[in-house]
C-alpha cells in the first residue's frame, strides 16, 4: 500500500522502487529468520537448563535411600485423641512400652501443676469449659465437618491439579496421536512420491515411443514417396518406349502391305471355317 501511494505520488520512481523490492523482501526474510533462530535457540537453552537441574538433584550422585524425594501425602497425618501425632506414640513404643506415652503426658502435666506453672484460677476453669465443649462439638459435628472439608479439598484438588493435569494429558496424548498421523502422512507421501515419480517416468517412456512412432511413419512416408516416385518413372519410361515402338511399326507397315494382310487373315478364316465344317 505505501509503495502503491509512493509511486503514485510520484514520491519514489517505480524503477527504484523495483530495483528495492527484492532487497526488501531479502531483508524480511533474513529477520525472520534471525527471529525464529533466535526463538529455537532460546528453547533449545531452556530444555539444556531442565536437563542440568534434573542432573543436579536428581542425579546418581544423590543418596535416594536416606535422602529421598519428599512427597506431599494424599491424607494428614494420622493422630492420637485430635492432636498428639501418632508417630510420636511409634517412636516412644520401643523405649517406653505401649503405656509410656500416657504416663508421660501425665507425669508432664502433673510436673505442670506442682510447679504451678497451670494455676488453678478462672481461666483454668475457662480452659476447663472450652475443652469440654470442645469434646462435645467433636462428637456431634465432626463427622459432618470432616466430610465437607473432604469434599472441599477433593473438589479444589481436582479444580487446581487432577483436571488440569487430565486435560495436559489429553492434549499431549492428542498431539502425539497427531504427530503419530503427521508421520503416517509423511510417510505416504513418500509413497506418493515414489508412484507420482514412476507414472511421469512412464509418460516420458510414452512420449518417447509416440516420437519413435512418428519419427518412422515419417521416414516411411518419405521412402514410399521416393519408391512410388521410381516406380512411376520407370512405367512412364516403359509405356513411352511401347508406344514409341507400336508407333514405328505402324509407321513402317505401307498401304499395299496392310491391304496384304488383311486378305491373308480372311483367307486363313476361311480355311479354319471350312476345316470346322
């Protein structure tokens, strides 16, 4: 468009703008070339950087027995009475026994109270109350909570990670289904070259035979015409020499002679008649 209101306003010669077209079109070319080189090379730097950090942490360097790759688990960790960890209770079992854990919680409060570090005042009997409502709360509406909140973090799991990931894979298998029948493609055309290639091949080998087919009715043509032209020359020749000599004989035979012969033939009739009686 800026060149077609160029050349009309007469702004820029149309012999330069055409001498300039192809080095405008050469230089396009040349960034875009430098901008997708430059685009793979970043990708390719990006894929080398994946594969030096999965060679650091995940290299055969690493201990994977004692030191290994920590995992987010699916559930919380299981507890003891809603907030005494479980493993703690696995841990004390060897060196306390099964009743270790307790008498030690007890022997911690009891140690607690001696010492006064809990004070038995109003916000003990505080304490007291909440931890008793606590217990009722728990039997009555625990179940229910833990269902909803269940609920809620499987419904926010699969909105932030399970169906994203699902349609990743789905679209990764998708294109690799994709690239699968690119490849089939690829390789058919390669068939269809191959067949493409011998079908011109026969055309030519047609072509050829058709031109040798042409070139000897052609050279056939011509040697019937000299043939024909031999012959009709020497019947020419044959007929004039016959003619010339019926001609000269003709010639040579008098009145006398004719009248001669004539009368011999009739005479030789006549003999031939009578001997047929």
């Amino acid at each position: 468009m800026m060149s077609l209101v160029a050349t009309k306003s007469g702004v820029i010669p149309k012999s330069l703008l055409k001498a300039l077209t192809p080095r405008l079109l050469c230089a396009s070319q040349v960034q875009v070339s430098q901008v997708q080189v430059a685009h793979k090379s970043d990708f390719v730097e990006m894929v080398d950087n994946w594969k030096k950090a999965r060679d650091l942490f995940y290299g055969p360097e690493r201990d994977m027995k004692n030191f290994p790759t920590i995992k987010q688990q699916a559930d919380s960790p299981k507890l003891r009475h809603d907030f005494l960890p479980d493993a703690w209770f696995q841990y004390l079992y060897p060196k306390t026994g099964a009743s270790g854990p307790y008498f030690l919680i007890t022997g911690f409060l009891g140690f607690m109270c001696s010492k006064e570090y809990f004070v038995y005042d109003e916000a003990f009997q505080g304490a007291l109350v909440s931890l008793a409502l606590y217990v009722i709360f728990k039997s009555k509406y625990e179940k229910k909570v833990v269902e909803r909140y269940n609920e809620y973090t499987k419904g926010l799991n699969e909105a932030r990670f399970i169906t994203p990931l699902q349609e990743l894979k789905d679209h990764c298998n998708q294109d690799m289904k994709n690239a699968q029948k690119e490849s089939w493609h690829a390789e058919g055309e390669t068939y269809m070259f191959e067949a493409k290639k011998e079908n011109v091949g026969l055309q030519l080998e047609a072509e050829y035979r058709q031109r040798l087919q042409n070139i000897h009715q052609a050279v056939k043509n011509r040697l019937d015409y000299q043939v024909d032209v031999v012959n009709t020359r020497k019947h020419f020749e044959q007929e004039h020499m016959v003619r010339w000599i019926l001609d000269g004989v003709l010639k040579g035979i008098t009145p006398q002679q004719e009248k001669e012969s004539i009368n011999a033939c009739l005479q030789t009739l006549k003999g031939l008649a009578a001997t047929a009686k």
